[in-house]
C-alpha cells in the first residue's frame, strides 16, 4: 500500500509507529476541514442549519455500514469513555462484571467507581482460558474489555469470544474497540457483541472529537439509560418520551467538523479495502513479531500467542527510547517498555529501519 504514504506528509519526515496513540490525518481529509469551515464562516448559522442534520444522519448511516451495524442502533458519541459512562450507569447494581486488569482505565473505572461486584483476569498469554474460567466459576453476567490491550497489543480471539457467547447466551458482551476499529474486516450483527464503542481518532484516522456506540437488538431492556436532551427527540417538543434507546447517546448538538471527519475517513478506507487494511496489518505483525521477537524484545504473553495485532510493547529504557527518538521513530512509553504501532501506511521497510536502530543500541 505504498501509493497511501503520499497522503500522509509526517511520513516523509518520520518512521510514525505511533497510531496507537493518534492516527494521523490525511492531506485530503484536511482540505475537507478547511472547506468546511469557510462555509461555515460565510454561512453563519444559515451554514448550520443546512448541512448539520443531513451531514450528521449520513455519517451514522456510514458507520452503521462499515461496521456491519443497524443504523437504529448506532449512536455517535464525542469519545468512548462518555458513552461508556452513559451506558454504565444504566446497568443494575446487580450485575456481576469480569474486566481485564490493567485494561485501559477509561474502560475500567466507570465499573469500579460505580461500585459493582467486580472480578478480574490477568493480561496473560491464556487470556481467553482465564476468561472461560472465572465466567464458569463465578456466575458472570457482564464481560467488558478491550479487543486490543493498548499496552502491549494482545488481542482477544474472536472466536472465543463467539464460543463464549454460545455457551453462556445470557452474558453480556462490552467492547472497547478503539485499538481494534479499523483494523479488521470486521461485521457487529454477526459478532459475538453485545456492544461495540470506540473512539475514532487512532485507527480510524478521523481526528478527535467522535466515535461511536454500536448496539445489539434488545439493549434497552438490560440499560436503562436516562440521559436526555432535545437533540435526542429529534428536535420534537412532543417526543421526549419515545426516545429511541441509541438516541439516549445524542442528548446535545453533534459538531459537524468533527463527525463530517469520521465520514470522511472511512469512506477513504472504504476505498482502500477493509480487507486490503487487514491483509497489510497481519503482514506487518508477522514480519514486526519475528523480528522484535528474535532480538528477545518481547515478553513471553506475546510470544506464546498465536495471533497479535501491530501493537507491540518492546523492552527499553528512557535511553532506548531517546535513540529511537533521534532518529525519527515517533513511539510512546508504555509502562515499562516502548511501544510501536504500526498502520497499513507503515511498510515493512519501516520496520527493518527500526530493527536497524535497534541493533545499533541494545
């Protein structure tokens, strides 16, 4: 996928292994921000009032399509973590909830601060067997995790997950998907999902400020959700009491610049190929794995797993991590490591520049 690098103008400057942490925009994405907001600036609120309930519908309707969701039961949200919040705090006190420890806090806090009964598996490279585990041993009601563990990359099987929701039906499924949402070929009605949210800007390459909640039929009756506002009725004095459940998640105004974005982008994806994304993403983990791997960068939870997505969290101190940086490798400190990430703008050569430096500093 090298013609994409074009689009992209940090990659003529940087090796960026950094999407993990913010996808990067393209250059055509922000010549439709500046247009946008010149008809905004001529428009005023005439601009507003034309643009910002068909841009809005429509960018539902395309998240709803490329995530294989009812568009009834799509709602877009500035972020994950405040749907979450709104979601959570519909959920009865009663419900017994397994997470992953040290997943992301947004995805944990909202169920431990709230005061649920609360267990927890260890990040481990037999995830899914401790998960099976105490789901079994403990009467589990709620699963809520991340598909992708944003420290060290470790993605959950998704056919567990199918195997887990077919041998226990009744349990609920709540996923973050923001390190997994547009890595994948991925269809949310015939998942194994409860739900689905994700914050857009890593990536799904949209910028901040959006990303959405997908939901399965019959979530109203398990949330009971009470947020409300007027934009939630549609605009409709009458209609405060028949608020759809997905609309709960859209009390307030939706920025136009913002969700205009998340449009945009995955209709550039869209033209890409969800599976051509997918295909260079697995080329890139096998070839990042065995190389990272075989220079004894990677713990043994990684090693001993048989798939892996392209985030990978490497052994490395403030001194790695500085001569990384000095040559032109955009990274992050996670925990106790350095972690890269690696997009389908990323090539191979990329990473054997990286190994390159490596080699030159462990």
């Amino acid at each position: 996928m090298k013609n994409t690098r074009k689009h992209f103008p940090v990659l003529s400057q940087y090796i960026y292994a950094n999407t993990a942490s913010a996808g990067l925009l393209n250059d055509d994405l922000m010549e439709w921000r500046q247009e946008h907001d010149l008809d905004y600036l001529i428009g005023g609120s005439n601009f507003r009032n034309k643009v910002a309930a068909k841009l809005v519908s429509e960018t539902r309707e395309v998240v709803a399509n490329f995530f294989g969701a009812k568009k009834e039961n799509t709602a877009l949200v500035q972020n994950f973590t405040l749907g979450l919040n709104m979601l959570v705090e519909g959920l009865d006190r009663s419900h017994k909830i397994l997470l992953v420890k040290d997943d992301y806090p947004s995805l944990n806090w909202p169920f431990e601060y709230r005061g649920f009964d609360v267990s927890y598996v260890e990040l481990c490279a037999s995830l899914e067997e401790s998960i099976r585990n105490k789901i079994q041993e403990q009467n589990i009601s709620v699963l809520a995790l991340s598909l992708v563990q944003w420290t060290n990359g470790i993605q959950i099987s998704m056919n567990f997950l199918t195997y887990i929701k077919n041998k226990f039906p009744n349990l609920k499924i709540i996923a973050d998907g923001t390190q997994f949402c547009g890595t994948s070929n991925f269809d949310f009605e015939s998942s194994p999902l409860d739900v689905l949210g994700a914050s857009a800007y890593k990536w799904l390459l949209s910028g901040y400020g959006n990303g959405f909640m997908l939901f399965k039929d019959g979530m109203e009756d398990v949330f009971a959700v009470k947020t409300i506002g007027y934009n939630a009725s549609g605009h409709d004095m009458d209609a405060r009491d028949k608020i759809p459940f997905a609309n709960r998640f859209e009390p307030g105004h939706l920025d136009t610049l913002n969700f205009g974005s998340l449009k945009f982008s995955l209709e550039y994806l869209n033209s890409l190929g969800k599976a051509t994304i997918e295909n260079q993403l697995k080329l890139l983990s096998k070839k990042a794995k065995e190389e990272f791997g075989r220079l004894g960068l990677l713990s043994k939870n990684v090693l001993e797993r048989e798939g892996h997505s392209t985030i990978f969290n490497i052994k490395g101190d403030n001194a790695l991590f500085e001569k990384l940086t000095e040559n032109g490798v955009i990274c992050s400190q996670r925990g106790e490591g350095i972690r890269l990430s690696f997009h389908f703008y990323n090539s191979e050569e990329d990473i054997d520049k990286v190994v390159k430096i490596l080699k030159t500093a462990i």
